[in-house]
C-alpha cells in the first residue's frame, strides 16, 4: 500500500513539473478555472508533496527540523 501512495505522489509531481504535459503551469480552482501558477504556488505544491514522500518514508524529521 505504501509504495502505491508514493508512486502516486511521484507521478504527481513529475507531471505537475513537467514542461511538455503542463506547459502553462495552471491548477484548477474550486469553481474549476484555471489559474496560472506563481512561483511560490509550485513551491508550496511540491512541498507538500515532498513532506508527504517523506512520511511514507518515516523520514518526516527532514522537513520537521526546518
């Protein structure tokens, strides 16, 4: 279950980052429009998932002692 999880998350990430699959760098909103993305949008976008990486990896002390 565990790996499914962080194959998951590292699927998210590739493709969020990935210039050729998200050319624009959008996310959908609540109200499904797209917004185009700041720079700090992404950070806290691959933060998060990175956090979450390191939890399924019992790593969480990386970004704990920050």
């Amino acid at each position: 279950m565990q790996n499914d999880k962080l194959r998951d998350d590292l699927e998210t990430l590739l493709a969020y980052n990935d210039f050729q699959l998200n050319p624009n760098l959008t996310y959908r909103l609540d109200n499904g429009s797209l917004k185009q993305c700041t720079v700090k949008d992404v950070q806290q976008f691959n933060y998060e998932l990175l956090a979450s990486i390191a939890d399924e990896l019992g790593m969480s002390d990386l970004y704990l002692n920050n």
